[in-house]
C-alpha cells in the first residue's frame, strides 16, 4: 500500500502508528543531533560535509551557522508538520502541500543520514552481515525510508500530476 497519493494540490501521506511514531523518534534524534552542534559527530557531519566545516581548523572544526540554522528552522517546520496529524484507528494521515513536498523528501533523507553515520554504513559490507547483526534493523529502516522517498518522487514526476486537482 502506498503511503502517499495526491488529494488535488495536496498530498496525503498515511502511515500506520508504529511507523508514525517512528518518524516522531526519527525526527526527535535529529532535532536534537543538530542543535547540539557537535562538529566530531559522524553523524552531524554526514549532514554537514566538509565544505560546510572550517576545513583550515581540522582539529577543532568551525560551523557556518547559516547552514546550521537553516537546517533547525526546517527542523521546527518539521515538527510543526508532524504533529498535525489526525488518528483514526492506528492510522495517522498527514497532509503536505505539493509545493511543500521538498522539506518532506529532505527530512527523510535526512533521517537516512544520520541512521547511516551512526551505524557507520560506509565501513562494512551490508551483503556479508549476520542476520542477527543489531546494524540490521538501522539497515532496514534506510530501506524503509528510501521507499518513502521514491514513492513520493514518483508520484512527483507521474505524467498528471500537474493536471487539473482530482
């Protein structure tokens, strides 16, 4: 079942609750992950590469606090998003308006991000994991997250999406 279908100039994203608590922690750790502002943190730069890092200062790296703040103010309209959402039955349904769906696509990737520095997920070969390995479940999420992203860049570029609202 698709998590995303447009409704005229909106798009309305329905999730089950663990998934909907699920981007509620996501969001929470990476709320969190940037407001803390750690420059030594993999995971904060896997969402700041080094060109947003003073790179002169290797040992004590300086931020530009304009990518810094832009990213908390995304964040705070994040939030704000999330939680208005509606429950009826263990379902949360959210709406997005269509000119807003890149915040949308950028709070997942981000989440992706941060899932992937923190289990290191350039380090190893996640073809020759055990099952039982605890980084399985980070995996799965990305995954997890990664079909959000193509579902909704696909309902994007669908050839009607531009046409008359439904």
């Amino acid at each position: 079942m698709s998590r995303f279908r447009r409704v005229g100039e909106n798009i309305q994203c329905t999730f089950p609750a663990a998934e909907y608590d699920l981007l509620i922690g996501l969001h929470a750790q990476l709320s969190g992950l940037v407001s803390n502002r750690d420059a030594t943190d993999r995971r904060f730069q896997r969402l700041f590469p080094p060109q947003v890092l003073d790179a002169q200062h290797a040992d004590k790296p300086q931020l530009d606090d304009s990518n810094v703040t832009w990213r908390e103010q995304t964040l705070t309209t994040a939030e704000a998003w999330l939680h208005t959402a509606t429950q009826h039955r263990g379902i949360f349904r959210l709406t997005v308006a269509l000119d807003a769906v890149d915040a949308v696509l950028q709070l997942i990737n981000d989440m992706r991000l941060m899932l992937g520095a923190s289990i290191d997920i350039d380090a190893f070969d996640r073809d020759n994991l055990e099952e039982s390995d605890e980084r399985q479940y980070a995996l799965a999420v990305i995954d997890h997250l990664a079909w959000w992203q193509e579902e909704l860049l696909q309902l994007l570029t669908d050839d009607d999406i531009y046409d008359e609202p439904r």
